[in-house]
C-alpha cells in the first residue's frame, strides 16, 4: 500500500551548476534579474567555496536519513519529499509529486531551526499556495523545532568536548545566526528571541559561563535597508582588537547545513578577518547528517502528526 502521509522537507536550495546562478538569484529577488556587480560577487562566493557546493547533496541526504528513522517507527507510514524555495525541485514540484502519488496529507517541515516570516512562514505559505490546485490535501505546518533536546546536544556536547579551551580567558564563543532586515522584528517576528533563547540553552548546557559567550549576526543581505547587528565580523575584530581575545569559537546556529553562509561566510570571510587581526578560529561543526539531527527531524515530524 501506498505511504499514508507526506513528510515534506522544504529548504533555500543552492545552485548545482555555474549556469543556475542567475536564475537563482533571480528568484531570491523575486524576479529581478540581479545587477551585474551583485551577480559577479555572488559568482566569486560560490568560486571560492567550488561548485556543485555539498548543499544539495546534504539535504537529499538529510531527506534519506529521515526516512529511514521513520520507517523503523512506523514502517510504509510515512513517503519524505524535499521541496526547494529558489532552484528545482521547488516546493510546487515537490507537492505535485505527492499528489501524484495518491497522498492527501503533508506534515510541512522546513530546515530551519528558528522561526521567521522569511524561513518557516514563507515555505508554508509557498507550500499552501501549491496546494491550492490539489484540493483534498491536507497540510500540518511544523513550527520551529530548536527546543528538541537533542539539538541543542548536539552544540553542547562540541562546546563541552573544547573543555578548557572554552575556559581561558582569552577564548569567546560566538553564536550566530542568519541576519534578517530590522522591520521584521519590529513587525513581533519571533526569530531574534527564538535565537537568543537556543543560544542560553544550548549554554546552560555546556556550563558557559556568561562572559564567555555573546551573539551576533551573519550573513546580512546586500538590500538597503537595515538588518539586524552586530555583524560577527565586526563582533570578532573588535574581541581581539580590544578585549584580549585570541581565540574565537564560532557556533553558527541559525543554520543546519554546511552552505554558502558556513564555507564562505564564516569559513573564509570571518577566518581572514580573525587571522589578520591576529586571532584564530575554531568553527564549530555543521549538524548535517548527524544523528542528533535526525533524531530532531523525527520527533518534530512525530509530534506533528499527535496533533492532528
Ligand atoms: O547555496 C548556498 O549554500 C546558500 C543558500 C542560502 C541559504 C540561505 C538562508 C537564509 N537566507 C535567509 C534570508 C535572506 C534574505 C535575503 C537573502 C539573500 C540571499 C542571497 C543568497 C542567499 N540568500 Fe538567504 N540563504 C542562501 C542564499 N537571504 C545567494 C542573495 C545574495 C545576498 O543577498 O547575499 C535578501 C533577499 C530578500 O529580501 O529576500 C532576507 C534566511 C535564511 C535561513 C533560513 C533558511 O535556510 O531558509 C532567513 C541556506
């Protein structure tokens, strides 16, 4: 028999090849083709970090391991799709598999721990707005899935394997996660104290003491308008420069996978930046296809499904 219910993972997507840059990036600026000084950094980005980016192949994989977990809890129950908000498969494919398939109820889980307006909430509605030419299906948005255990082990247990690393004086742990533009905090978005409340858990957990680890921001998109700060950039320059710092501990929580923002943003911008201001970097592992996150991705999938 056919699987009862759709896991559907949505996700950004990246670029596979070169040549799907500019689409690409014309679809994360809602249909305008990107000026050419943009489009070249942008190019220059994925470049420097080589394509095709492990991306792709992460969330596939993240999809697979999630399947399997399911199939050893409820074997033939559940059928894991992976939808993609800016490059094939979109999320719009992804549903019309699903009801080509015969299935009539998605539990909608994006990957992204935190919730926002610009990540969960834009991939339920792209999701919903696909479903408005399968009627019959029916949809189970998952919120944000940061407060599962495991998860926040999953950072902790790195942090406590640092042992005294994290412990001298001249070490500080920078959490970070995704920048989003300023008003959408002001419009009540619960993003920036989801991130603060995953950080303090994750370091009450490790044993952090409070001044050993601070907040910032990464990755801020080349919009005008203001985005949320401070930058990890500036943040980490600035503990060398002028608090003693020598090492920094980077922990990029806002994301889950090892994409553009961690091989380029934080890989090859913040590590140059720290290394010319004289420090060093120990950048925390991405969860990827760990366990932990899998384990993550089941239990939110589970508890979903015993609200319906
Ligand atoms: O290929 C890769 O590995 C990178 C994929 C990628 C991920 C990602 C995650 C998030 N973004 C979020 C918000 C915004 C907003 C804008 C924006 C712009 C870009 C650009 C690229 C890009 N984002 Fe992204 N983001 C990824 C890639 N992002 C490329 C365009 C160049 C640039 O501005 O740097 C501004 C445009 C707009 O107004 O829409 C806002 C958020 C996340 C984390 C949640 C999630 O993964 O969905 C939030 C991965």
């Amino acid at each position: 028999s056919s699987p009862q219910t759709a896991v559907l993972l949505m996700a950004y997507g990246t670029p596979y090849r070169e040549e799907d840059i500019e689409g690409y990036y014309t679809n994360i600026r809602h249909g305008q083709r990107p000026p050419q000084p943009l489009y070249d950094q942008l190019l220059g980005r994925y470049q420097a970090i080589g394509l095709p980016s492990p991306l792709a192949k992460i969330t596939q994989d993240q999809g697979q391991g999630l399947q399997t977990l399911l199939d050893a809890q409820s074997p033939g129950k559940y059928r894991v799709y992976v939808g993609l908000k800016y490059i094939s498969p979109f999320i719009a494919e992804a549903v019309g598999q699903i009801a080509a398939d015969g299935i009539n109820e998605i539990i909608g889980l994006p990957l992204a721990p935190e919730y926002s307006s610009y990540s969960s909430e834009d991939y339920h509605l792209r999701a919903k707005a696909a479903l408005e030419d399968h009627p019959g299906i029916s949809y189970l948005p998952v919120g944000s899935w940061w407060k599962h255990s495991d998860l926040i082990d999953f950072w902790a247990d790195q942090l406590i394997a640092l042992g005294h690393e994290t412990d001298r004086d001249d070490a500080m742990v920078i959490f970070s996660a995704h920048s989003l533009p300023m008003r959408i905090i002001e419009g009540g978005d619960p993003y920036q104290q989801e991130v603060i409340d995953f950080m303090e858990a994750i370091a009450a957990k490790a044993d952090l003491p409070a001044d050993h680890y601070t907040l910032a921001w990464q990755s801020a998109g080349r919009t005008e308008e203001p985005w949320i700060g401070p930058d990890f950039v500036t943040v980490a320059k600035d503990l060398i420069a002028s608090h003693g710092k020598k090492t920094i501990i980077s922990a990029s929580i806002g994301f889950i996978s090892d994409n553009l923002e961690i091989s380029y943003d934080v890989d090859i911008e913040l590590a140059n930046a720290i290394r010319q201001a004289g420090g060093s970097l120990v950048r925390l592992r991405m969860p990827n296809t760990d366990p932990q996150l899998l384990a993550t991705l089941k239990e939110s999938v589970l508890e979903a499904d015993g609200r319906s």
